[in-house]
C-alpha cells in the first residue's frame, strides 16, 4: 500500500516539473520575439571588414601561468687554502753500533783433591839380607827400600810396601804380594808405581811424569835399607787396560823389575809399564851409562 502511495506521489510530482518547464519556455520565446529590434541595414562597404570575429572560446585562460624560476643561490666562492709550511725533515739519527757482546770464559775446573788420607798400619819390618853394608839414612823409617833412576832425575825416592790410594798419593809404592829383590830364586817381579801427575807438596808429584822417556839400556837402582844396590836395565815398554793384572806376575825365567804409571795425558785411561831387567848388583861394579841422545 505504501509502494502504490509512493508511485502515484512520484508520478504526480513529475507531471509538475514538466508543466513547470514548458511554460518556462513559452515565456522566453514571448520576449525574445518582443524585446529584439530589427537590425539597421548596413551598407556593404562598412560590413566587410577585415577584423577577425572574436574568439569567444578563450583559449589562453587555459593556458597554465609559468612559474617563476627560481632565481640561481650565489655560490660561495672558494677560500684560498693556507699555505702549508713544510715541516722540516727530520735528520737521520746514527744507528748505534752493534758491539759484540763477549762470551763467557768457561769456569775453569776445579783441581782434584787428594781424598782424605786414612791412617795406615805400620808396616811389618821387612827380613834384612844377609849382607853387610853402610845403612841407608836417607830412606823414612816406613821405607822399604829406595829408587834410583838417573834418567828421570829421580835419587832415593822412598818406596812404601802398600796398596792404599793414600800411600800412592804420598808417593811411589812397592805392590805387596810381588817380588822384593833380596827374594830367593832367580825368578821375580818387583812391581813398583807411581802417579804421573800426582799431588803438589807430595812425594808422588810429577814423580814419573817422564816414564815414556826411558830407552832401552837406562839404568833404575833399587836399594835397600842396608845401602845394598840392585841394578837393573831397560829392556820393554807396554800399554795396557787398568784391569791387566798379568803384568804383576812373574815371568818364566825373568829377573826383573816393573814400573807403572797411567798414560795418556789427560785421560788417563791406559797404564804405562816400563820392565828393567836386573843385572849385577854388586855395590860399586856398575857404573850408570850415559844418556842416549835422541
């Protein structure tokens, strides 16, 4: 119901506006057709005119105003840059000399020191030989008898009867259990030693230092505590092991004396053995040969 109240208003309203319309434009014909005159004739020469008619279009109120451009900022114009002063150069500095730096001296080594010296016991005094002769008073009473080597410049050196280190650093020792050379029989060992360095403010020092300068035919003196002289001559060197102790026996018909040292200098790793084979020992019938130059 009300659609059709709606419908028939709409149709009501439209008939209005179109009778509203149409006598709008009766109206305007009406005075137009009163209000304009009739033109003056004009004559022909007046209405041909060169002027353009006018452009009622008006085409240039299209046209955009140009915007203003904008007008270029000054530029700054360029500080002069400072002058820079050079900077002095630096002079070269001398490197320092490299001195070079000296090595160090080895320590020198220490010299060996006697081992303390034990007290020995005092030695059996030896059988004397049934010989009569003036008394040795240059020999100790510990002495057992006395070496000579003239070559050597050894005179009466004392011989101690021990097998101690001490005795063979005081100086030479006779090997207990070898020859003495007033023993029986006519086969026999003396076995006599002695440092080649030895220890200073002591018999052994330097005692048989030259010991390889002994030749064949030197002469070594043994004597005894009677003033009995035994004489032998040089007739062999050997070197051998520290453990060699065949060289302490006795030879198959030898009569002879042995003399021990250690070699080579500084090792010391070898013994030197010097054999003297005895001769007549008659006090006085020998005389000493002289020394055989080189």
């Amino acid at each position: 119901m009300f659609l059709r109240s709606g419908l028939v208003l709409m149709s009501v309203a439209l008939v209005l506006v179109a009778a509203t319309v149409s006598l709008a434009a009766a109206r305007n014909e009406h005075g137009r057709a009163v209000a304009r005159p009739a033109p003056p004739s004009i004559p022909e020469s007046i209405a041909q005119t060169t002027e353009e008619p006018e452009d009622t279009s008006q085409p240039w109120l299209n046209i955009p105003n140009p915007k203003p451009e904008p007008k270029p900022e000054p530029k700054p114009e360029p500080k002069p840059e400072p002058e820079r002063k050079a900077e002095p150069k630096a002079e070269p500095q001398p490197k320092p000399e490299l001195k070079p730096v000296p090595k160090p001296e080895p320590a020198p080594k220490p010299e060996p020191r006697p081992e303390p010296r034990k007290p020995e016991p005092k030695p059996k005094p030896e059988p004397k030989p049934e010989t009569s002769g003036a008394w040795n008073h240059d020999l100790p009473a510990w002495a057992v008898m006395g070496l000579t080597v003239p070559d050597l410049g050894i005179h009466d050196a004392p011989v101690r009867s021990s097998d101690g280190q001490a005795a063979l650093d005081a100086g030479v020792v006779h090997v207990p259990g070898t020859s003495l050379p007033w023993d029986g029989g006519s086969q026999r060992n003396v076995y006599v030693a002695g440092h080649r360095l030895g220890w200073p403010g002591t018999g052994s020092f330097r005692i048989f230092y030259r010991l390889n300068e002994l030749r064949r035919g030197d002469e070594v003196v043994l004597e005894d505590r009677l003033g009995r002289a035994y004489r032998y001559r040089v007739t062999e060197r050997l070197v051998v092991n520290p453990g060699a102790s065949w060289v302490t026996r006795d030879a198959p018909g030898r009569d002879m004396l042995s003399l021990q040292t250690c070699t080579p200098i500084p090792t010391f790793e070898k013994r030197l053995i010097v054999r003297a084979e005895r001769v007549e020992d008659h006090v006085g019938k020998e005389k000493s040969p002289e020394r055989r130059k080189n």
